[in-house]
C-alpha cells in the first residue's frame, strides 16, 4: 500500500549521523540459527543528553531510507521537540537486509513473528554492544501501515501477548498509525471504502462525486464478466493501452484502477485536495458509464495510456530474484501470501463499491482465485496456507483487539476515510490511550510533514500523539 507514497514523492530525509548493520538470527527460536545483517540509521541532531530517548522509527514493506521519508514528518518533529535520538530499523528481507546470500530467492525466513522479534533484540544490541543508548534512555516506536502493525506489536511480551516467550517489551510507548492489526485473506471492504472516501466532503469528496465513481467502477466490474467485446470496451472506456486478453488479465486490469489508480488518488488527499480535484474531474466527465473514472485515471496518466498490464507481467517481475534495495514487491507479496492476506477481493456483481453487496452466483470482478493464481504462479504458495498462518497470528498478537490495549502504552491512530481501517484498532473494544480518530483522514495522515495546508483534524491528532509520547517518557 505504502507504494502509492512513494511515489507521490515525499521530501526524504537528507542525512544520518551514523548507519551500521546488526547481526539478526534468521529464526529468533533457534539458539543456533544463521543470522542475517539487519541495516539500522541513527539521526542524532535533537538528541539532548546522554539519556535521551530514543525514537525507533519501524521499517515496513519496503527500504529503510523510504519509510525514514514516510515516517520523518511527525517524528522529527518530536524528536526535536523531546530532545529524542532518531534511530530507524529495516524490516528484514527488504532494502539492504536480505536474509540468505545476496539474493531474494530463500524468503522463507520472511514473517511478521520474527520481524517484530526483530525490534526486541536491536534494541538489546543496541543499548549493549552498539553503545547507541544507555539502559535507561526510554524508547518510543513509531511505525505506520504495516510498519504499525510491527510497531504495536513489539509492545507485547516478546512473541506476542497470547502464548509467547514472555519477556515483557521493552518499550516505553508505541504509536502505530493506521495499522492494519489483523491477517485476513479477503479485505473486500477496500473498494467500497474508496467510494465511502470520495462521498466524504469531510475527504474534500461529495455524495454525487462518491456515486458517480461508484457507478462507473460498477459498469466496468459488469463489463470484465461479459468476454472479449466487454474487454475491449472496458479499455476503450478507460483508456487502457491496450485490451486485455483473457478475464484473469480483465480482473487484473479492473484490480489496477481501483487500488494503484485511485487509491494512489487518495493518498495524495495529503498533500493538497486531490480528493476534491479528482471529484471535479469525475463530475465534469461525459455522460458515458466510464467517463468519471476514465476522467480520474487521464489525469494519473498526464494523458497518456493506462498501462493496465497482465497478471503476467507482475509474476514475471515477483519471479524475479535479483537485489535491488528499492523493489520490494516479492518480499511484500510473500508476506501477503504466506501470512497477512489483505487480498481486495471483490465477488459481487457490481465491484463491491456498495456497502455490504452481496457476493452472486456469477461472482464479481476480483475473486479469491485471481489471488492464489498469484500466490502460486509467482512464489509456489498454495491456497491455504495464507489463511492458517494469519489465523496463527492474529491468535498470537491478538488482531484488532490486542491484549494489553488498555495498558496505556500503544497510541493508535486512524484515518476515518482510510480504507485500511477496516483491518485496525477495533472501533467497538476500549483501548487506553483511546484511538485518534481523524476526521477525513486518510492513510498516516498524522505522519506527514506539516505544512500550511495540514488540515484541522490532523493538526487535532498530532497534538494527541505527542501528548502521548509525553506521558510514555514521564511513566516508569
Ligand atoms: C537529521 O535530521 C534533521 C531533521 O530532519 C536534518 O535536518 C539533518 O540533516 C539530519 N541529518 C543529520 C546528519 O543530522
Ligand atoms: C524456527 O525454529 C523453530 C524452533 O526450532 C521451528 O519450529 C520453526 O519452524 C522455525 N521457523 C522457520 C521459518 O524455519
Ligand atoms: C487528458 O489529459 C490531457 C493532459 O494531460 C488533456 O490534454 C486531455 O484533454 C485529457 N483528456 C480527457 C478526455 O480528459
Ligand atoms: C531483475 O531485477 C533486476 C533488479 O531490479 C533488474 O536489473 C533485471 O533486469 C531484472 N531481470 C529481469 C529478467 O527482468
Ligand atoms: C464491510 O464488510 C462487512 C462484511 O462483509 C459488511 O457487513 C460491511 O457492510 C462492509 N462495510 C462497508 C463500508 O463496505
């Protein structure tokens, strides 16, 4: 998901004081695993004192140096507002800190359990042989998206709240912004939620802006189901480059609008009221069913073709094993498919972009299938097996409603028009601090660096967190 930010294009963060790597067991139950070198960042320009705190930004699906521009916004500025030593932590398997040889061939190290392992013994290394922090310098995580997830997650006895290894963590606080907290193998809420969004005038959206996307979403999903003239007029409606072939490619194709499309369309939300900008290209559009998505994508596209390639074409390039520390789609796929799920399904006739619609004999545009064909053909994981390890997890770790959620140590935040709420802090459990809910908010709101056109609400959530990250460096 986290992707789409990068390439908006965010300012990165420009230097670090110090880089290194940690030796990492390759699997933290084994006393005598192989280990791999985990690369780590260190930004001391705040730091105030010798036991200052330390802000742990959590490294996610993809390098060290990207999510470092992701999640710099808010915690540079708590940093320097708390005197805090900024490290960052790459995710194992991604970037630089490939697990076996210099190759991403062997991923089988690659799950959420040992990531989160991960953070408790950089920190023991950290404040022992490292030298980068005395034992009583307090650490605050921060981590957004998946990352969030790992972030929250460490703030559980070690190995997770329900049957691990029981260590407690040694976190003084978290905040974890719009984490998905659960592994769940259809997320066929997202389409609909997108509409939900772009009907949100708190989104900078509008109820006729919302239905006339959902409409056109809804004929191009009846169009991928009716063969080759359906195809081909899907991509003369849309603009496609080029038709697809075959309805796995026509599924694929509907995939790439709805999420790479226009749910790039609402991330970029941030940085000035594309939300709004996009809905006045969708109402001024002609009155032909595809014309308001056509209208949204020519805009992605500077007028140019859709590039809405095969599914081939994507499992060539996750086949592919070869390092390059800004690609991280195998490793993110790998993950998906072995654990998270997180797959947008979708079996109901009209793209599920209505609430709640109900999946039909014919199906919908993304069915369950569409994914495992993915899974197999591109990484050899059968059906089934994502489902049993993210039940395992979510036993584990608890999912949306985490033990240990009232402890006062985990500050959620969420973005009301953010797809990826469906899979966070459960709206009907009660969590201390309670989760910030941002009105209109969209993924990591909180996150991004502040500037004249921040919005209320998430200037109202900024405040939130740092009066949390105050109250977990004040509590023992
Ligand atoms: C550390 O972070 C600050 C704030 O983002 C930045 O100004 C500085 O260039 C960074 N690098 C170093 C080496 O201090
Ligand atoms: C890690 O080690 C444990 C204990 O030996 C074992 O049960 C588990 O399968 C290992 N995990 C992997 C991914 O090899
Ligand atoms: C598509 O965008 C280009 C500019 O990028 C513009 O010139 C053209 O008129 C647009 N076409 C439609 C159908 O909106
Ligand atoms: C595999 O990935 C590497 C690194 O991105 C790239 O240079 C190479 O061209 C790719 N190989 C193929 C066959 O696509
Ligand atoms: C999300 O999915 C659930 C279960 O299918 C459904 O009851 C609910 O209406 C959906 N919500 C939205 C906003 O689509």
């Amino acid at each position: 998901m986290l992707a789409f930010l990068v390439l908006a294009g965010l300012a990165t963060a420009s230097g670090w004081s110090s880089r290194g790597t940690v030796q990492q067991p390759l699997n933290h139950s084994r006393h005598d695993s192989e280990t791999f070198a985990q690369r780590f960042l260190v930004n001391d320009t705040f730091r105030a004192g010798a036991s200052a705190p330390v802000f742990l930004m959590v490294g996610g699906e993809n390098d060290i140096e990207t999510w470092a521009s992701i999640l710099g916004g808010q915690v540079f500025d708590l940093a320097q507002q708390f005197g805090a030593s900024v490290v960052a932590l790459e995710h194992r398997g991604f970037g630089m800190s490939t697990l076996v040889g210099d190759s991403l061939a062997d991923l089988s190290a690659l799950s959420v359990g040992q990531a989160v392992r991960d953070v408790f013994s950089f920190y023991d290394q950290a404040v022992g042989h490292l030298g980068l922090a005395p034992r009583d310098a307090p650490w605050v995580a921060f981590g957004c998206s998946y990352s969030g997830l790992v972030a929250a997650f460490a703030a559980q006895p070690e190995g997770g709240g329900r049957g691990g290894v029981g260590r407690a963590s040694p976190l003084a606080g978290v905040v974890a912004s719009s984490a998905p907290l659960r592994a769940q193998t259809r997320f066929d809420n997202y389409t609909n939620a997108l509409m939900l969004a772009m009907a949100d005038p708190a989104a900078g959206g509008s109820a006729r802006c919302g239905a006339a996307v959902q409409a056109s979403l809804a004929a191009g999903a009846a169009l991928v189901a009716e063969g080759t003239r359906g195809w081909e007029e899907l991509a003369a409606g849309w603009g496609f480059c080029s038709a697809p072939t075959s309805l796995i490619d026509a599924q694929w194709a509907w995939r790439f609008v709805t999420e790479y499309t226009l749910g790039f369309q609402f991330v970029q939300e941030s940085r000035g009221g594309i939300i709004s900008y996009a809905c006045a290209k969708a109402l001024g559009a002609g009155p032909a069913a595809l014309a308001p998505v056509a209208a949204i994508l020519n805009v992605s596209s500077q007028g140019q073709c859709v590039d809405a390639a095969p599914l081939a074409d994507f499992v060539r390039e996750l086949r592919n094993t070869t390092v390059a520390p800004s690609e991280s789609a195998r490793q993110y796929t790998w993950l998906k498919c072995t654990e998270l799920g997180w797959f947008h399904t979708c079996d109901a006739p009209d793209g599920c972009t209505a609430a709640g619609a109900a999946p039909a004999a014919g199906g919908g545009p993304l069915p369950l299938s569409l994914f495992q064909t993915l899974c197999m053909d591109a990484l050899g994981i059968g059906p089934g097996a994502q489902a049993a390890a993210g039940a395992a997890l979510n036993e584990r770790f608890g999912g949306t409603a985490p033990p240990g959620r009232e402890d006062g140590r985990v500050q959620y935040v969420t973005g009301d028009a953010d797809p990826w709420r469906f899979l966070g802090a459960d709206p009907q459990a009660s969590f201390s601090p309670p989760v910030v809910r941002v009105e209109g908010g969209w993924h990591c709101s909180d996150m991004d660096p502040l500037s004249p056109y921040t919005p209320a609400p998430v200037r109202a959530a900024r405040a939130s967190v740092r009066a949390s990250v105050a109250r977990f460096l004040s509590s023992p």
